[in-house]
C-alpha cells in the first residue's frame, strides 16, 4: 500500500489542488453530514477522499464550504489535514454574485456546484480536480485525475463511473449522464435529477415522464479535473444563466451543464476517464450503514489501513 506521504520526483514538479465542494447541509440526510463517521477510527468521508488525493500526488485543499458551518467544519475537518497540506477556506454564500446581479426575493437555495466552483477563483492558480464532500470515489479515480492533471493538461477531464455502481438503495439521486465519442471525450451530459434504480439498469422520472437507463451509462458524480481557465468560461455561463433563470427560486446551475455548454461552445475539450471504482455516497440517513459496510471491506481487503492518521 502506497502511503500518503509517499511522493515520487514526477509528482514533485506539479502538484494540483484538490477543490472540495462541501458547502451543503445535507437536508434530505438530517444534519451536517460531511462530518459523520463512516470508518472504525471516526473517520468521515473526507478523510478518506483527502488519504486518497495525497497518495495520487495532489498538494493543496481548498474547501468551499459556508460561513455558518465553517467553525465547526474548521474544528472538526479542516484540523485533521492543516499539518500534512496547505489548506484554504473559501465561502460559498447567496450574495457572492456577479457584478450587477443581485439576489432576488425568496431565494434561499444555495445557486449549485457550478457557482460554488467559482467562489475558489482567487484561491486556486493551479491544475485542480473538483470532487463532492459526502462522495466516496475510491482511489483508482483520484489516480487518474492526478496523473492528467500533471501531464500539464490541454484538456479538462471527467472521472465516468458506471452508473449501476452509483444508486442509492434508499431514494433518488441526480446523476450527469454522459454521451463520449470514440476517443472517450465527452460530447455532452445531461443532468437528471431524479434517478432510482431499475431492476439491473435505473430509471429517471423529473421531467413527469419515464427515461430509462441500462446502467452501463457513464455518470458525472461531479469528480473532474480543471485549469484555471475555467473559471472566467463558468462566470461567463453563470451570468448568463441568472439573466435567464435568476427570478426561480428553485433552480440551480448546475457543473455538468455548465460544462456541456463550455464544449457545445468550442471553449475546451473534456476526456472522460472511465473507472469500474464502486462509488459510495451518502445522500440519505440509512445510506451511512452500508458505507460504513463497504469500507470496513475494503480495510480487510488492504485497501486502506484501519486507522487512516495514525
């Protein structure tokens, strides 16, 4: 097993930031659930994605979180990492919004994954991969988004999961469902937002009709690798798409289709980097149980030590 500190002379010349989106209280679980423990030392979710992302070679955090949870997720996450990487805070609020624009009456849904990336512009000048906070993608994913990203990448890139391998067994997820031509960049994905499964494939019922899936699909599950172009081509996006939906209080802009208007637009390219990695998430309450499950295997597999900081 590859320990974290264990950087080899090519990992040492670039190493990319690893941009974790954490600013959501988790409403459908019940609580803040970014910092309950899944494995047998209290490890969260977390500390295994930042275990990972040091053993594949990454060399920064940045955290978007919120100003209201962040002395608690400060205390209880962020101090963990603070003497083995540079950490840095950044603060995902509703007012964070583009010059002349403002925050209509009644808004109080956070704006999504792709205004939340912006609010890292001023911190992160460097290759970066983005990853979901209570989103468990294995190593093999972080292995593959380190080594393109070092190779001083002319391309953005996408971690595809199978999709079958990333259904909850307790509701509905939104998954970006992804469409990639012969040389696996990725053409466009689309993002749907009511996914349960379907005997071995899923279905998809937000748009009030049925959309059915095999399952072999490559989903987004918001794990993707970025230079700091991105982000003048996504406040491009997101001003455009608040002069078109800003009034709805309930929508949000979306990463996967902020990203599909960016290729539609010529702006970049995007390699999709398939993986048969078993995602873990914990979207609902009775999700946690069967994480924990799926980690305390993987420990006895040798995948991961049984205390991750020890």
């Amino acid at each position: 097993m590859v320990r974290p500190d264990a950087a080899s002379s090519t990992e040492a010349i670039v190493k990319p930031t690893l941009l974790v989106l954490a600013a959501g209280m988790g409403s459908r679980y019940g609580g803040l659930k970014q910092i309950d423990p899944v494995g047998p030392g209290g490890e969260t979710i977390i500390d295994y994605s930042i275990y990972d992302a040091l053993r594949a070679g990454f060399g920064r955090l940045v955290f978007v979180i919120r100003q209201e949870i962040a002395p608690q997720f400060k205390e209880l996450v962020g101090a963990r990492f603070e003497t083995r990487i540079p950490v840095e805070y950044v603060f995902q609020e509703l007012d964070k919004l583009p010059a002349g624009c403002s925050v209509p009456a009644g808004r109080t849904k956070p704006w999504g994954t792709a205004h939340a990336i912006l609010m890292a512009a001023n911190a992160v000048r460097e290759p970066f991969a983005v990853i979901n906070a209570d989103d468990f993608y294995g190593a093999e994913p972080y292995r593959l988004l380190a080594q393109h990203l070092r190779s001083g990448p002319p391309h953005y890139a996408m971690v595809g999961f199978v999709l079958r391998n990333t259904l909850s067994d307790f509701g509905s997820v939104a998954r970006g469902i992804c469409q990639v031509d012969d040389d696996y960049f990725l053409r466009t994905v689309v993002e749907h937002t009511k996914i349960t499964r379907h005997g071995n494939g899923a279905h998809d019922t937000s748009a009030g009709f049925e959309v059915q899936f095999s399952g072999d699909e490559a989903a987004s599950m918001n794990m993707w690798g970025f230079t700091p172009a991105v982000f003048t081509q996504l406040q491009q996006f997101f001003r455009e798409f608040l002069t078109l939906h800003g009034p709805d209080a309930r929508i949000e802009c979306y990463l996967p289709s902020a990203v599909a208007a960016i290729i539609q637009a010529g702006q970049a390219r995007v390699k999709v980097l398939r993986t048969s990695s078993l995602w873990f998430g914990v979207t609902y309450r009775e999700d946690r149980s069967c994480v924990a499950e799926s980690i305390s295997r993987l420990i006895a597999h040798g995948d991961y030590p049984p205390r991750l900081w020890t």
